[in-house]
C-alpha cells in the first residue's frame, strides 16, 4: 500500500514524458508518429518540423481497451490519435472519459439512470393511459364530427334506404334520447346491409345498425342495443378511444413493434369493458325512462350468449359477457311499470323492411 | 507505419479478423436491454450504437481497428422522422381505405391497394439503399470513411420493377432480381475515393434457388397429398409432424442458397484494389443456425441479445480480402454525410447486408 503511493507520487512529481502515438488526420489514410503532451487545457501533438494543437474539449472518446486508446475530434471528419496502453495518468486525466451508456447516463451512473427512467416511463404508462378519460370530455364535438363524416360521408352504397324504415330507425333513436338525434351536432344512425350481427359507434356521432341487428330482433330489443351506442356517443367512448389510439397506442407502436401490439390491445380491452358497463347502465336507464320494457333487451343478450360462437363473435369481441348482461337488464324489470312498445306496428313493419330495395 | 499496407498483412494471417469477447459484448448486452426497457424503447439507438462501436472497434482490417463514429441520438432522430412519416401514412390508409370501399366500392379500394403495396416495395428498397449508405458513412478505417452521394430514390423505382419481375414468373427471377439490386446497390457506394464495382450475376446462385424452389413447390404439393388422403373430406387438417419436416426441408434448401450468395456477393464485389471472398460453407451455415436456434431454446429466447455478435462474428469470421491498399491515395471520402441515418431500415424493422 505505502509502496505503491509513494511510486505514484514519484511519477507524479517527475516531468511529463511525451508519449508515442499514431495521428490519423482523416485526410488520407496515412498513420502519423507523433508525441503526445497534455498542456493546460489542450493536447500538443508534433513530429519533426510539424506541431499542432487541439482543445480537450473538441476531444471524444472512441474506443479503450487494454492495448490501445483510441479519440476522436468532433470538429475534423476522421481525425484520431491512437495512443498505446499504458498511457501515463497525467495525459489520461486530460483525455475525456470513456463512453458507455451516452452522455446523459454516464453522468448520473447506470443504477440512478434506472431509477430516474424507469420512474419516467411508469408515469407516462400511467398518464397514457388515464388521460384520454379526461381529455376526452374537452375535444370539440365539431372536429370529431368533421373526421367522422370525412370517413364515414353518407354511409356510401351499402346504406339500407327505405324511407319509412329510415324514419322509423330515427323515432326509435328520439324515444331513447329525446332530443339526440336533433340539431347540426345530433346523432347521424343508418342501417348497412352487411350479413353480420353488430351495431356499432363511430367517431363523430355516427351509429350504424347491421341488418341481421334489425331483422333478427324486434324494435324492443334494438331499442336497447341502439340506447347502449347513444351513451357511447354521449360518454365521449369514441373520442376517448380515439385519443387513446392517437396517443399511447401510435407510441407504443412506434417503438415496440409486435410485442407492444399485444401488450396494447389488452390495455385497450380492459378500457372498453369498463366503458360497455357504464354504457349499458345508461342504456338501462333510457329504457326505463322511455317506458321500454329491458326484458326483450335481456332476451337478446341471452340468445346471444347461446348462439353459436361464429354468429355472436364479432359482437362478443368488444362487448361484455353476453349473459351478465342479460341478468343486467333483465333485473331493470319493473312489474307494476306499464311498458309501451317503442315503435307503432307500421313503424315496425317499415323498419324491418329498411333494406329491400 | 507502411506507406502501402497489404492484404494479407505478414504480421497476421487474415487481412479481416474480429477480436471481440463474448464476455465483453453480454456486459454490454444485457445493459442494453435493461435501458431499452426502461425507456419504452427509447434507449434502442443508443443500444444499437453502443453494440456497433464495439463490434467495429474490435474488427481489424490489415492493421488498424475500424470504428463506429455513428450516434445514438442521430439514429434516433433519423428513426423518428421516419416513423411519424410512415405512422402518419399508416393512419392516412387505416382510415382511408375503408372509408374509400365504402364510398367508391371495393375495385377502387384494391386498386389504390396495389399502388400501396407497389409504394411499400418502393420504400424497402429505399431502406436497404440509405441502410447502407448511413453505415459506410460512419464506418472508418484509419480516419476514412466510405458513402454515397446518390439518394437511392432511382434504386427505389428499379426495385419495384425487379421484384414484380421476380413475382410475377412464380418468384423463379428472384436470384436475378436479387443480384441486380445488389450491384445497383454497391455501384453507387465508395469508401473515400474508391468506388465499389459488383458485378455479380445469378449464375452461382440460380441452381441453389432452384433447388429450394423446387423443394417449396413440390413439398407443398406432397404435404397436401399426404394430408389429403390421410384426412379424406376435410383439407383443412393439418399435420404438425408434417409441417415440420417440410419447413425444415425448405429451410435447409434455402440455406443453400444463402451460402451461394454470400459467396457470389463478395466474390463479385471489389474496390479499389481489394478483393474479397467469402469462405463459408453450407455446413458453416447449417452450424450457425442449429446454434441459433439450440441457444434460442436453451436460453428460452435471452440468446437473442448477442445474436448481433454471434451473426457478426461469423461474417467477419469468414470474409477475406486481397490486394492492397496504397494509404496516400487512400484519401477522405467526398460524399455527403446523410441526416436520416438509417431511419427507414429502422422503421421498417429490416435486417442488416
């Protein structure tokens, strides 16, 4: 230990000696001998009849190993120095550290770098994921209507366009939410002759109706399937998947490719059964309010639970377990409450012909 | 040092030799893949050139180690430029296209289909031209570098054209597609102010392809027999077993012709004086991947994180050149040094070479 000190403190004590080392000037590919000196602030380097000077502080690190030392300038394309191990400590001490992590981390240290990012990335999972809910709520109506009729338009040529059935699908949208469907910023609803069971919200107000949603239930039970779409509507769901799309999903995507994509698609289905149940909840009170008897409603969540899987798969994909549902609605069922059918028999009957042309 | 250094040099019996240890790169590995983690993948540029600067800097050519100057933050940059390009697209064509069947009807919809697709051809083969170039441009060799100072974009539309070419004669022109993109490529590639010449043809590696062609399109037809009369009445049935032996066999096949290629490709490449040769054998190959694949299972999967050193090892490990190399003339590289680094090959998730 004492022996060691006091070398240490000879070799420092002694007068630098200029150390040999191989210059590539990033001119040609010709190595140079040089002799290397720290002064002060910059290194000196010369050979016979030729010297120059570099600031430290344009030196960088390129590579170390126990053979050689090798820096760069950040200022000369392809210059290096290329100085062989052991380089004394007082020349050692001027030339800039190794880089390892980047320059941020080296800094700091690897374990309190782990610490400070992995609390970073733990509130932006965080904030990705709660902010739509919040932000949601503030999106203008008008913009989100604006890409929605931009994608949507008039529904194109697959719309259902019976006239009368088209009136009836609106009266049956005003008797669940008086008023919804009314007004520049008011529900748009249309049925497509599309063979698969399922209704669905789109971004700005839009809900189409499947034809199979219409000709394979009665107004009762579309009733409720359409007062479960107004309340996603309403809730903003649309909005809030969107913007949860847009923002946490594209970054995920962006820098974790196909594992991300998994990870992401049960974020966003835990997401949307939380918003089905509120959604269903609304419907149920619209029903109530109506007048609308839930138990037809309750008989369609039941059928479809039982239905084989091919038939109900798209609908069950991004909506609840179909038989909690049923009991949900089916609960809602007030005995001394007297029900009136939402549609007249004319209505119904010019519904359910919507997509004949 | 030597006014002229030759190839071999007398000191070392390779002109080429890696010298890492695969202690050294897990350490770097594995700190790789834990910041990469913890920053939402952030860290993955910074871990790419920390990776590189490693295997670079232990890569010797004749007598002086190559080195990595390219840096994390630029490939990130270049990466997110890219990305928001492409994302922004993606969404333009996730929205748009359905809304486009539903307005105009579906001959519409696949029409602008096919020209997306044609685009996507034209971006790949835009990715591997400024993949390359970006990687000339930050290699140096005693204070050199290479570079480019075409952009690639004509090399684009050629490659759509080579792989419709080769797509549309049952993929048989792929060799020929495959070599005349990899002159196209490297003919417009320096290292200072030597250009690379490749003149590769697909005359070395056409018989190999047959062969996995061959293999594909008959194995494909056996398997659907076997299964066919095993499961009468129901095509649908497949057969792991099966399966297996026949991916196996047209793997095994296509590795023949990728031993072919590597060999030709560097074969036919030279620059300056330099000529190479690339030594591996099919059995070399075969070794490689049953290690690939053998270490994948073992280590369930943590041996992907130094499969950059062992798949740079090996091509290190087998490539060789001659000649000589006239270090005066061997001056600074005039190309123009590239901005998006390789942001296109990141963002589209494409491999190295």
């Amino acid at each position: 230990m004492r022996k060691d000190s006091w070398t240490r403190w000879i070799s420092a004590r002694s007068d630098p000696v200029p150390q040999k080392g191989s210059l590539f000037d990033g001119v040609s590919a010709r190595a140079h001998e040089v002799l290397v000196e720290g002064i002060d602030a910059s290194l000196r380097l010369h050979s016979a009849g030729w010297s120059d000077e570099v600031p430290i502080s344009k030196l960088r690190s390129l590579a170390r190993d126990a053979k050689r030392l090798r820096v760069g300038r950040s200022d000369v394309d392809g210059w290096s120095l290329v100085l062989d191990q052991p380089v004394a400590d007082d020349l050692l001490a001027l030339l800039p550290a190794e880089q390892r992590y980047g320059r941020w981390i080296d800094r700091i240290g690897l374990l309190p770098a782990l610490g400070v990012l992995g609390a970073v990335t733990a509130s932006v999972v965080i904030i990705g994921y709660t902010a739509p809910q919040w932000i949601a709520p503030h999106v203008p109506f008008s913009w989100e209507r604006r890409l929605g009729s931009a994608t949507v338009g008039d529904f194109g040529p697959r719309r259902c366009r019976g006239a009368q059935g088209e009136e009836a699908l609106n009266a049956l949208v005003e008797k669940v939410a008086p008023g919804a469907a009314k007004g520049p910023d008011g529900i748009r609803i249309a049925a497509l002759d599309v063979p698969i069971f399922n209704a669905a919200a789109l971004p700005g107000g839009y809900i189409v109706v499947l034809k199979p949603a219409i000709t394979e239930t009665n107004p009762d039970a579309l009733a409720g399937v359409i007062a479960h779409e107004v309340a996603h509507v309403r809730r903003r769901h649309v909005t809030k998947a969107l913007i949860r799309e847009l923002g946490i999903g594209a970054l995920i995507r962006l820098f974790a490719g196909d594992v991300g994509a998994n990870a992401e698609q049960l974020l966003d289905l835990s997401y949307s059964r939380a918003d089905e149940a509120q959604a269903d909840a609304d419907a149920m009170d619209m029903l109530r309010r109506a007048n609308i008897d839930p138990r037809p409603t309750a008989a369609l969540f039941r059928r479809l639970a039982t239905q084989s899987p091919d038939f109900s798969a798209e609908f069950l994909q991004s909506h609840p377990l179909s038989s909690t549902r049923a009991r949900g609605f089916a609960a809602t069922f007030d005995p001394k409450a007297h029900y009136i059918p939402v549609l007249s028999g004319a209505q119904a009957n010019a519904l359910s012909k919507i997509c004949l042309k | 040092m030597d006014d002229v250094a030759s190839a071999p040099a007398a000191e070392h019996s390779r002109a080429i030799e890696f010298t890492g240890d695969m202690r050294d790169y897990v350490r770097i590995a594995a700190t790789n893949a834990l910041l990469t983690l913890f920053t939402l993948f952030i860290y993955r540029s910074w871990a790419k050139a920390r990776s590189r600067r490693y295997l670079w800097s232990n890569t010797r050519f004749i007598d002086d180690e190559l080195q990595w100057t390219g840096t994390g933050k630029e490939m990130f940059i270049g990466f997110l430029f890219v990305a928001l390009f492409l994302g922004a697209l993606g969404l333009a064509i996730n929205i748009g296209l359905p809304a486009l069947a539903i307005r105009e009807g579906p001959a519409i919809a696949f029409l602008v289909l096919i020209g997306i697709y044609m685009f996507g051809m034209f971006l790949y083969g835009l990715a591997r031209f400024r993949g390359l170039r970006y990687r000339l441009s930050r290699t140096t060799w005693r204070g050199i570098r290479g570079g480019s100072d075409d952009g690639g974009w004509r090399y684009g539309v050629k490659a759509i054209g080579y792989y419709l070419a080769a797509f549309f004669v049952g993929g048989l022109l792929y060799p020929w597609a495959q070599s005349k993109l990899w002159n196209e490529r490297w003919n417009k590639m320096s290292f200072g102010p030597e250009r690379f010449e490749a003149n590769m043809t697909s005359d070395d590696t056409r018989g190999a392809f047959f062969l996995f062609w061959f293999s594909l399109v008959i194995g494909s037809l056996v398997l659907g027999a076997i299964i066919g009369v095993m499961h009468p009445g129901n095509p649908n049935e497949s057969s792991p077993f099966l399966s297996l032996i026949f991916y196996a066999a047209v793997g095994l096949a296509y590795l023949r012709f990728v031993t072919a290629y590597y060999q030709a490709a560097a074969q036919w490449t030279r620059v300056g004086d330099l000529e190479f040769r690339f030594t591996a054998e099919y059995k070399d190959w075969l070794k490689f991947y049953a290690t690939t694949v053998g270490l994948a299972i073992i280590t369930l999967g943590l041996a992907m994180f130094i499969y950059d050193f062992r798949r740079w090892r090996f091509v290190i490990g087998h490539l060789e050149a001659y000649g000589t190399v006239d270090v005066d003339a061997l001056t600074q590289s005039r190309t123009a040094v590239p901005r998006d680094a390789e942001g296109f090959l990141d963002a589209l998730d494409i491999g190295a070479f």
